[in-house]
C-alpha cells in the first residue's frame, strides 16, 4: 500500500511509522501548519497543486484535522483519522466528518455514540493500545532504577481551564449552581453530570450576563456549550489531580511529572516534563504505584496513558471508566477507585503488598502485550477501509 501521511509532533508518531514499516507500506510525508482550523484556502491550494490523484490508498493523520478531511475529499481520497484526543476540536462536524471517504476512529465510545447518533455514519469506535515494540529497548540497571522509584507519580498537567474567564461575570447565584456542578462530578466517575446541566438555556441566560457586564466598552464576550463543557471538564480534572496528589504527598513519596509546577503542591516532588519516549518508560516501570485520574472529557473510554502505563510493566491505579472495566479484570489486571477516599485506601493496601502489587502488573502488562497494541489497532483500521 502506498500512504500519504500529515506528518505533526503527537505521541503515536513513532509508532505509525513503525507500523506502517512493519507491514511494507510506502510513505510519504507533509508537512503545514495551519493557520485557521476551519477553513486555510492556502492549503487547499497547495494540496490540489501538490498533491497527485490516484497515487496513494488513502491519507492518514493522528487526530482528526479538517482541513485534511475536505483536501482528500476533493482529490477522491479516502482520509483515515486515528484519534488520542477526546473530545475533538471541531466546530462543524457535519461539514468534514461526513464527508465521503473520511474514516475517523475514536477511542471513547461516548465521544462515538454521540456523532453516531447525530446522524454522522463516518464514525467509528477504537479503543487505541500499547506500542509494543518500544519495551525491547528499555536498560536495566540500578542507576535507572534508582532515579525514577518512588511511591507514587502522576505524568501529565493538571488542565487549567478558562473558566475563570468564562463566569467572571455571571451573579453569585450562577457562579454557585455552577461550582455546585463542578463539586458533585468530582467523585462522579460513571456518569457525566456536566453535559445534562448545560442547556441552552443556561448558555444563553451566560451570555446574555456577559453582554450586559460589557455594554458601553466596545468588547464582546461569548462562549458555547462545546467550550464551556470543556472548560468544566478540565476544572473537574484539575481538582481531582491536586487533591489526590496533595492527599499521598502527606504520607508517601508522591511525584508529578509536568511542563508547569504548582505552589499548591508543595509537598510533591515536581520533577518536571519527561520524554515520552526516552525517560517516561522508567517513570511507568519504577514508580510502585502509577496515578491515571482521566481528564474528564473522557467519559468511557481508555487514555493512551494507561495502555502506556501497562506496556512498560507498571501499576495503574485509575479511576473507574467503563471500558477499562470492560477489557481488564479489576483487582486482577488494573485497579480502579471510585472516590478519593477508596484511592488512598487501595494506595495504602498495594504499596504495603509488593508480591500483589507486582503481580497485578505483571498481569496487565501481559494482557496488553497480547490483545491491546496500537499495532493490532491498526490493523483493524485497515480491515475496515479495505
């Protein structure tokens, strides 16, 4: 087969090349930065001008790009989108996800259900994998070991939101029902509150407070459902992330690998960004206990992070999310916790319990290794276009 791959810095980069390695596939890369996400006339241009019809089997890119949807459409190509990003950040779905020839795989089953049952049939559920062939490469030395163990480490930001800007001026009434909101999702892992309490009513009677705040300046301010779901999503997020990080750095030795750092965590190791691929291996492997509180966007599915986790031979402690529960035994393969209090508690158990700890692991490790690879992922993607 012979591919035409966008070619963007993402985390599973290394492995389609790989893949499409491993399996004979003749690539070909571009290269853009797109200035609007929408609609980028230049590149459209460039594509029809660059671009040959008939040369290749299909486009393929990680994450959705729209602009890469209607290029391929207007050349007859088939556009395959393999996606790690939940939610996706489009605003008119219904132009370039129902585009004929467009092939789009998500790992969220909700994320899917909900353009499925939009009318949009170019959907398609995938839950992503381990890249495996990234473990056979991994030193072993007590150097390593050494640098990276410790009790329990999270990798990733704690997703500051805009909500801040987004409610600054709405009354005391609203900001309440929506920190009331924001509170009762925190330990609320299997049902997602937030998308039933937005209405349009609500974003209409926020916007029309946001109005009235900037009558007379020459600003404006408005913001959708899409955007203010996110931005709860991401508030939510932040706060479960400090308060589990806050609750084990007072009893263990609790790390936080992250671009930013945080005064409100004084107690944890900030150790800073790690490589995705050269040092956050070790972080999975030597940490006893590996913290995955999903950014609650996603609301079934499985982040890239825990198949990551599992691959390299790590404990994951995770929160409850339906499809983990679905294609791993809990308190065999993974463990997963329902509020803050049961975190802390199964934490104690298994940092007290190493012959479980480590079994748990091993087991999760080899059930990844068999069934959920992004390489048989892949393959599926292939079986479906075909």
């Amino acid at each position: 087969m012979k591919v035409l791959l966008y070619d963007w810095s993402n985390y599973i980069a290394e492995a389609v090349d790989v893949i499409c390695e491993e399996r004979g596939f003749s690539v070909d890369k571009f290269r853009w930065k797109f200035e609007q996400d929408e609609y980028d006339e230049e590149f459209i241009a460039w594509f029809d001008t660059n671009i040959e019809e008939k040369k290749y089997d299909f486009v393929l890119s990680v994450n959705f790009h729209p602009m890469v949807a209607i290029a391929s459409n207007k050349k007859g190509y088939k556009y395959v989108a393999w996606c790690y990003d939940c939610p996706l950040n489009i605003t008119y779905p219904e132009e370039t996800l129902s585009l004929p020839g467009v092939y789009c795989f998500l790992f969220d089953r909700n994320q899917y259900l909900g353009y499925k049952n939009n009318g949009i049939d170019n959907v398609y559920h995938l839950p992503l994998g381990f890249h495996g062939s990234k473990a056979v490469n991994m030193q072993e030395n007590s150097a390593i070991k050494n640098r990276y163990e410790c009790d329990i480490a999270m990798v990733g930001s704690l997703y500051e939101s805009q909500l801040p800007l987004i409610v600054g001026a709405l009354d005391d009434n609203t900001k309440n029902a929506i920190s009331e909101l924001i509170h009762n999702q925190e330990e609320l892992y299997n049902y997602n509150l937030i998308k039933e309490c937005i209405t349009d009513e609500l974003i209409q009677y926020m916007n029309s407070q946001n109005a009235s705040k900037l009558e007379g300046t020459g600003r404006s301010f408005s913001v959708n459902a899409k955007a203010f779901e996110f931005a709860l999503s991401c508030e939510v997020t932040r706060r479960n992330r400090l308060v589990l990080l806050s609750l084990f750095s007072k009893r263990y030795d609790t790390r936080l690998y992250s671009g930013e750092s945080y005064e409100l965590l004084a107690d944890v190791q900030q150790c800073g960004r790690v490589d995705y691929r050269t040092e956050m291996p070790y972080v999975f492997k030597y940490s006893k206990i590996n913290l995955n509180p999903s950014l609650r966007c996603i609301e079934t599915g499985i982040p890239l992070r825990v198949f990551d986790i599992m691959g390299y031979g790590g404990f994951v402690l995770t929160n409850y999310q339906q499809e983990i529960e679905e294609m791993y035994v809990a308190d065999e393969e993974v463990v997963m916790y329902d509020c803050y209090a049961d975190a802390m508690e199964k934490a104690t158990y298994y940092l007290k319990n190493e012959d479980i700890r480590q079994r748990i692991a091993c087991r999760g490790q080899a059930k990844t290794l068999e069934k959920y690879t992004l390489q048989a992922a892949f393959d599926k993607i292939l079986k479906k276009i075909e």
